[in-house]
C-alpha cells in the first residue's frame, strides 16, 4: 500500500455551482440520492410532511428523505430569463467559474443546450453528470452550445450488473442492455464532439471489485475513469478502492483537494500511462451551520460539506441547500444571498484555501 501523505498536493478553490435542471430519471438506482429531492413524480400532490423516498410507481428512490426534511418538490428550470437571474445572483453572492448540471438525468431536459448557452454567457464553464441515456441524441447540440465536459455514471458492463443495482420495476436485463448501448454510444457522441469525459463508478465493497476492473478495462481507454466512495458504505467503500488499486499496479501521482468543500481524489497513474482517480470525502464542516447538526459525527455526517445546490421548487422559486441529508436548511436564493449563510460559505472557502495552502506549501490553482 502506498503512503499518500508524502504525496503532492494540489488546492483547487471551490467555486462551482450545482444546479438541479431536472427530476425525471430513466433509471432507478438503489442508491440514488436524487440531490436530496423527493422524486416528483411519485409525491405530485403531496405536502411537506407527506413526501416519501420509497419507490413509487417510478420504481426510483430518494435514500435521505426520511431525515433530511425536504419541503419542497423539484421542478424542471426552464432556459429562461428567471434562470438567467438565478444564475447571476447566485454568482453574485459566492465567486463561480462552473456550473454543474444535474438531476435527475439532465441529458432528458428537452431545453438542455439553452441552458448551456445562458451559462456560457455569464462566462461560466459547463459541465453535467449523466448515466448516458440520452446524451447520443442531445450531445451534439450541447457541445454547441458550449458544454465543457460530462461526468457519466456507470454502474456495470453487463445487462445483469446493471439490472442488479436497479429497482425491481427497472430490474430487467434486457432493458439494462438498452441502456448499456446507450451508454456507449454516449461515450462515442461526446468524443466525437470534443466534450471531455468521464466515468464515475461508485464502489460499495469488496464485492464490487471485479465489476469495477472490468468497467475500468472496457471503458479506461477511452474515458478518465474516477472512482467514488460509496456515502453508505464508507471504510468498506475505501478498502475495496485500494484492493482495485493494488490490484491494477497503480502509482499515486498527486493529491487533489477541493478547499471549501468535501470533495477530495487522488490521482493513480497505471503501469500502461493511463490516469485513474479515487475520489473520496474529507471530513469537512461549515464552521457555524453544522456545529449543531444532528449529523455532525462521522458515522451520520456522510458527505460534509460538499458546496452549493440550487433547486427550482415546483410553482414556487428558486432554492438553495448546502446539505442533501439537511434540505430543511434550504432557502429561497433571495434569501440566501442576503444571509449570513452565504457570507459563511464566502468566509470558509477563503480561509480554507488559505490554510490548506499553507498546509502543503503550495499555490492554489483556479478550477
């Protein structure tokens, strides 16, 4: 096992913006967050209070929702002025190079490349996550438009991996095998189109080390493959990383960290010059919103403090949230930028980077 700390280090500020552009989802990951929003389709109708993060008729879930009192349903933001203004607001209040579109599965917003060029020309780089079910069709457009790379989530190379992590209605290999092609042919597209790519696959366990190894040898050589740590699953989740790393004969190269955030990752360099990455969770809080938080421990707290979200509710405005597992600290972006949050989240960001600069005798790099 290789010792990271002598590792050089790399501090990228925080200065991304995660936007939720849509809720609808073709799949129906046992795991899957939802960016900490009930699952519209299976609460319409519902309240505050009656939200539930079960599989509904969608077969999807939403693993916080039971906690982390969510008031709101997620609506699609439309490629519109009131985006527009959000946009600018939110990069108003808190210093933001890129916004990263999410979901739900972003690539089935029918306004996608809108979206992008309303980014684009607030100056903003562009990026999303995706599972690659639609991006054959929209990518081109997108590309277009401005989008700069998309991070794509995968989760087997055969139709029974996928179908096994998906929920009993989306539970069929034959549908799997679908996606699977889609998925590749996303790849291809985005390629073709000059968008960079990358394939994220979370790691539970153990048990998901050969899975993983097949992903990396199917899809490493034509995508940067990241592994993620799983948020359920934790020490097991890192464990498994390693066994994949010592397994593929990979030589840590550098240190990566998100100052202001949670996010951290470490680059691998294989023994064929292919770049892999583990990316993993720093035990990092908001230094006065989450002292009190019932979650602040480290077997609750599962992502610390990752950054900002923004929501649209449905018939209502604009949201932002600096937690999944806490959405009852969501306020209107009017609010926010007016808060002592926001000032907060300024503050910490600042400081961070500072500290951690000086920490490992580096400069900070933008991005």
């Amino acid at each position: 096992m290789h010792d990271l700390r002598n590792l050089p280090v790399e501090v990228r500020p925080d200065r991304t913006l995660r936007v939720k552009i849509i809720d609808a989802c073709g799949l129906a990951c046992s795991f899957c967050h939802n960016e900490g929003t009930p699952v519209a389709t299976d609460n319409a109708g519902r309240s505050a209070g009656e939200f539930t993060g079960t599989p509904g008729r969608s077969g999807r879930v939403s693993i916080y929702l039971k906690t982390n009192g969510t008031n709101f349903l997620p609506a699609r933001i439309p490629a519109d002025t009131d985006f527009a203004l959000a946009l600018a607001a939110a990069r108003g209040s808190l210093p933001t190079n890129e916004v990263h579109f999410t979901g739900g599965e972003p690539t089935l917003h029918p306004e996608l490349p809108g979206l992008i060029r309303i980014a684009r020309r607030l100056g903003l780089t562009v990026g999303l996550t995706s599972n690659g079910e639609n991006g054959a069709a929209v990518i081109p457009d997108a590309a277009t438009a401005g989008l700069d790379r998309i991070n794509l989530s995968v989760f087997g190379t055969t139709p029974d991996e996928l179908a096994a992590v998906q929920g009993p209605r989306l539970a069929s290999p034959k549908l799997a095998a679908r996606k699977l092609a889609a998925l590749d042919a996303t790849i291809e597209t985005a390629t073709a189109h000059g968008v960079k790519v990358s394939a994220n696959i979370v790691i539970p366990d153990h048990s998901h080390v050969e899975r993983v190894l097949r992903i990396i040898e199917q899809h490493g050589r034509t995508v940067v493959v990241r592994m993620l740590v799983s948020l359920e699953d934790g020490g097991a989740s890192l464990a498994a990383m390693q066994e994949v790393v010592d397994h593929l004969g990979a030589t840590p190269v550098r240190r990566i960290i998100t100052a202001g955030a949670s996010d951290q990752r470490v680059r691998y360099r294989l023994p064929d010059g292919r770049t892999l990455y583990a990316k993993s969770i720093r035990p990092v809080r908001l230094p006065e919103t989450c002292t009190d938080c019932r979650f602040n421990n480290p077997d609750d707290c599962q992502e610390g403090y990752y950054g900002i979200r923004m929501y649209r509710a449905t018939d209502g405005p604009f949201m932002v949230g600096v937690c999944i597992q806490r959405m009852d600290l969501c306020v209107t972006l009017g609010e926010f930028v007016m808060s002592q949050r926001c000032r907060e989240v300024a503050a910490f960001r600042d400081d961070e980077a500072a500290r951690l600069a000086k920490l490992y005798a580096v400069r900070t790099t933008a991005g």
